[in-house]
C-alpha cells in the first residue's frame, strides 16, 4: 500500500499521500540512507515549508482534478475509436449466444441460430422468431446477438 500511496498517479500527476497530506513522505530508505531531502532537514525551514504547501495545497487539488478530466476524456475517445455501434434492421438474420445452464463442453458453439428478427424494442432489443416462425418466448439484447451472413 505504501508503494502506491506515494507513487505519483497517470491521471492526476500527483501521489495520492500528496494530495492528501499536501506534502510528499518521506520513505523509511530515506531514513536510513541520508539523502538531499533528510540533510537539509530544519524545524524552521519545515515549518514555513509546510505553511507554503497549505497555501499551494487547494492550487494543487483543481489541477488534478483539472488533469482527471482530461483523462477521462482521453479514455472516452479511445473507448469510442474501438467501439463499432451495431444494430439490425427487421427481417435481418442472427445469430444468438447459446444458453449455459446446461452443461457444455468446450468444442461446442457458443451460437445458436439462425433467427430472423421481427421486432425492435427500445435500443438494443430485438424480437426474435426461429427457422420455423415461431416466436421466441423474450426480447434478446443486442449484447447476446451477431450477424449471420449467409
């Protein structure tokens, strides 16, 4: 947990132990192996130090909360460059992924089908009928369907 508390973040650019204690900790290897940080060390130093940082500390919150969202967007946009919208027109044959209460081995299909599609409901359902016209009992989302191409 400590690792991750005082590593910096991609999203924020700053370390979460930062953030909240608004200044960054000292790991226990500092200690032990005198660095820049512990030989410059001073109460008086320190304490207009941590005055500072209590001054910067909101300054430092808004642009990583500035920082967030532009990460978050960046995850959208790549989100939706790898994401092809699908939909099917009435009439259209799928293809509809198998039930698995019932045991199956693993060479199996993982598809059922053809259907034909003979109804929209809402976005992303779709009614279905078999090779027969039989209706299927329940709409089928649009997650558990695939085109069949023939």
């Amino acid at each position: 947990m400590w690792a991750y508390r005082t590593t910096p973040r991609g999203s924020t650019g700053e370390s979460p132990f930062s953030l909240v204690y608004e200044t960054e900790a000292i790991i226990p290897a500092e200690l032990g192996i005198p660095s820049h940080r512990v030989m410059n060390f001073s109460e008086k130093c320190n304490e207009s130090l941590l005055r500072e940082n209590l001054d910067l500390i909101e300054e430092l919150r808004e642009k990583s909360v500035m920082r967030i969202q532009r990460y978050k967007n960046i995850m959208i946009n790549s989100y939706n460059k790898r994401v092809r919208s699908r939909s099917f027109q009435v009439g259209d044959l799928v293809l509809r992924r198998a039930d698995t209460l019932k045991p199956v081995g693993k060479l199996d299909s993982t598809w059922e089908g053809p259907y034909k599609v003979t109804g929209i409901i809402g976005k992303g359902a779709y009614e279905l009928e078999d090779p027969e016209g039989r209706p299927l009992p329940r709409p089928w989302n649009i997650h558990n369907l695939k085109r069949y191409f023939v």
